[in-house]
C-alpha cells in the first residue's frame, strides 16, 4: 500500500520553515497572490490532514489539482523541503478517497493510465490508428463537417492541439544495439519513452546518434514500457511501483555505464525509483543502482566530455533560445549541461530566454485539467520567446516542446522547436557533407 500524508516521516511535513523564499517562484501564487495557491500553504493543508485536523474535501483535491507540480519551489527553498514527495502522496491520498471521482473523469482515467499508458503495445496501436486518422484525411473532414462539435467541450478544446503521431516509430529508426566505429568507451541504455516515441521518434534517433559519436555503443531495446511519472504525478503509486519494476527488468543496471533518458520529465520520475521501492526485498538494492545509473543525455554527454562538431547544423548562423523544462531544471537539477552543448556547436548564437526555468503551462496534464491557468502561462512564455528574436527554441521535453509549438503557431510566430540533442546531431551529420 502506499504510504499516505498521516503515514510520512513527520519531520518531512515540519521542514518547511514558512519562510516565503518559495512564493515569488510559484506561477500559481504569481497568478492569485492567495496563500493557499502557494508551497507553503499547500504544506499547511497536507500538514493540517496529517495532523487530523482536516478531513480530505474536493476543495483541497481542486487545490492539489491547480498545483503545476513544477518543482521550482524545491529549488528556491533553503531548507530542502522535499515537495515532489508530499505533492505525490497527497494526490495519492486524494484518488483513494474518492473525493474527486465521477464517471467521465474514472472512465479517461481508465482509458489513458490504467490501460493505454500500462501496456506498450496497446499504446503503440492507438498511435498508429491515430496516425492513420491524421494522415488519411479523415481528420480534415471531420474537422470541415462539423462533427466534431459533438464532442464533449474538453475534447472539442483539445482537438485541434491534439499531437501529430509519427510515421515510424523509434524501433523502426533504430536497431536493438548500436555501435560506433572504433572501440566503444561506454555500453548504454536508451530510454525511449512513451508520446516522445509516438510523436517524436527522431529525437530519440538524434539521441542515439550522439551518443554513438562520443564512443557509446548503445542498446535500445523496442517497444518499452512507460516509466510510470504519469501515474505517480497523478495518484496511482502502485501502478508507478509496478512499471518501475518492469523498467528494471528490462533493463537491469548492472549491464550499462549508464541509463539514458532524454526527457526531462520522465528523467525527473526514473531517477527515483529507489524511494519508490524502498519497501520492494526484491527490487529495492536494484532501484539504488538504477537511480546512480540514470542519466540525462545532456548530463551524460557532458559528463564523458563531448567531442566538439565540425560543422554548423544550419547555413547561417541562427539564434537560438533555451526553455529549462521544469523537471529538468528543479526535477534534475540539469541547467548548465544544455547550454553547455549548445555552445559548442559553430553556428548556434545562444540568447538567453527571460524566466527561462517558468512553467510553459504543459506540466504533464495541465493544460488538460487547468487549460485557463495554462493559457496564460503558455502566453507568458511565448512573449518572452519572441522578444528574444531567435529563430530556434531549444527544450528536452516533450511536454513542453508540444505546447510551446503549439503556442507559436497559435501566435503565427516562426519558430522552430528542437531539442538541443537534434542541433547537435544535425551538426555532426554536416560534417560529412
């Protein structure tokens, strides 16, 4: 079972000392200048229901809910106030009661985590139906029949947002193992993650390709599973627990200098499979060895020392601007490495994007379940985007790269979004040319 707010060492829900250095980092205090909108308030609600003197209501679930789960208060805290546990167990805490339930809400819940996002093959399958569906052009005349507006509003909203699923998907664009031309330095694995495999399946071959050019041989093992941070950011840790099992055995630690992701998101979840099972007598020594051998691929790279490309990925020298996803930067702790990268590659003017670390609004879930809240954010960013005249965005994180695209073809900006690892890849393909 897991462990519940009244369940958890006290002294974690007493670390937080109320000092407020948490509250001009939070975008949800930022946006309401409400007490119970920030860290520290949230705390008080968990510590409140710990303490017995709250009950569980829809009132804090809908609190829990407007919470982005960035993580930014953890980096501003000085007390290192370990905020993903106490966020994760009070959701938790949340489905369990049943506070928050209804039928529409159950049966998505059933549809995404409890079926398509535990089994692999069955989401791989609904990828390619939807491809089909995008690409055949049932979709365009769905969308000019008007039919569409039959739909629920939350469907109807996200339609026209919904991600474009990829011809090929990572197993088809890379072999099972793949070696570099002299002796390799490093044997790796490499994660290739859930929708990053459905809707962008090139940058996990641009992340092998790297990898390859700095001396990895790499194994990619097809069609995995996913790594379980939707379900833990969402209230079902033993449905988490579970797929952390399944990632373990399909990748056993003591096989691979490293384990590569190159997601911020999930990154931020793998690397803590150790906590999640710490009570697991067959898993728990395993999940220790996980977590040291869980590597961002930026982190990774810079880690071994990249060799510098040759060749610039573009004609002309093009401007380019980085966005910290959230569990990459407060997550990860993973900000220096990208830029680092980015600098190394000739042609690549770097311009630093104002509140480069702030929510782009994705947050996993949320601009599905808070789509004003998100919109706004969302917003927020591109402005800042725009007025740094780049030309590229940089980002390592699926979430964030779907809803920032998305938000500068709303705004009629050109700006392509890439992830630093596709730049780098771009410039090391060049070098042959």
């Amino acid at each position: 079972m897991a462990a519940t707010l009244k369940q958890l060492d006290y002294s974690v829900l007493q670390q937080c000392m109320h000092c407020g250095m948490c509250l001009p980092t939070c975008p949800t205090y930022d946006a309401t200048h409400r007490e119970r909108n920030s860290p520290r308030g949230r705390i008080s609600l968990m510590r409140a229901i710990a303490d017995d003197d709250l009950t569980i209501t829809r009132e804090f679930a809908d609190e829990m809910s407007y919470c982005l789960g960035c993580l930014a208060c953890q980096t501003a805290c000085p007390a290192g106030v370990n905020y993903a546990e106490l966020f994760e167990t009070a959701r938790a805490d949340i489905e369990r009661s049943g506070i928050h339930h209804d039928i529409g809400r159950s049966f998505w819940r059933t549809i995404t985590l409890r079926w398509l996002f535990m089994h692999p093959r069955v989401l791989r399958a609904f990828g390619i139906l939807m491809g089909i569906y995008q690409r055949s052009g049932m979709e365009a005349a769905a969308r000019k029949s008007g039919i569409l507006r039959f739909l629920p509003a939350t469907l109807r909203r996200l339609e026209p947002q919904s991600p474009r699923i990829a011809k090929r998907f990572s197993d088809s664009l890379i072999p099972s193992t793949s070696t570099p031309s002299g002796k390799p330095r490093y044997k790796v694995a490499m994660l290739t993650g859930c929708m990053q495999d459905l809707m962008y399946p090139e940058i996990n071959r641009d992340t092998v390709d790297v990898l390859i050019a700095n001396g990895c041989q790499v194994h990619t093992p097809p069609v995995q599973s996913c790594c379980g941070s939707l379900h833990a950011h969402n209230g079902e840790r033993e449905m988490a627990r579970t797929l952390a099992r399944r990632m373990i055995g399909q990748f056993p630690p003591d096989q691979y200098d490293a384990i590569i992701t190159n997601a911020g998101g999930c990154g931020s979840h793998l690397r803590h499979y150790a906590p999640l099972l710490a009570d697991d007598p067959d898993f728990s020594a395993l999940a220790h060895q996980w977590d040291m051998k869980l590597k961002d691929v930026h982190e990774w790279i810079a880690e071994i020392g990249c060799r510098p490309p040759t060749a610039s990925p573009f004609e002309k020298p093009s401007k380019v601007t980085y966005h910290d996803s959230c569990h990459l930067a407060h997550g990860q702790k993973v900000t220096l490495q990208p830029r680092q990268l980015l600098r190394l590659i000739p042609g690549v003017q770097l311009t630093e994007l104002p509140e480069s670390n702030w929510c782009c609004g994705s947050a996993g879930v949320y601009n599905i379940t808070q789509p004003d809240q998100s919109a706004k954010l969302l917003e927020r960013k591109i402005g800042h985007i725009l007025r740094t005249g780049a030309t590229f965005l940089a980002t390592a994180n699926p979430g964030c790269h779907l809803q920032i695209a998305n938000g500068a073809k709303a705004a009629g900006a050109a700006i392509e979004v890439i992830h630093p690892i596709s730049l780098l890849a771009r410039a090391y393909r060049r070098e042959t040319l």
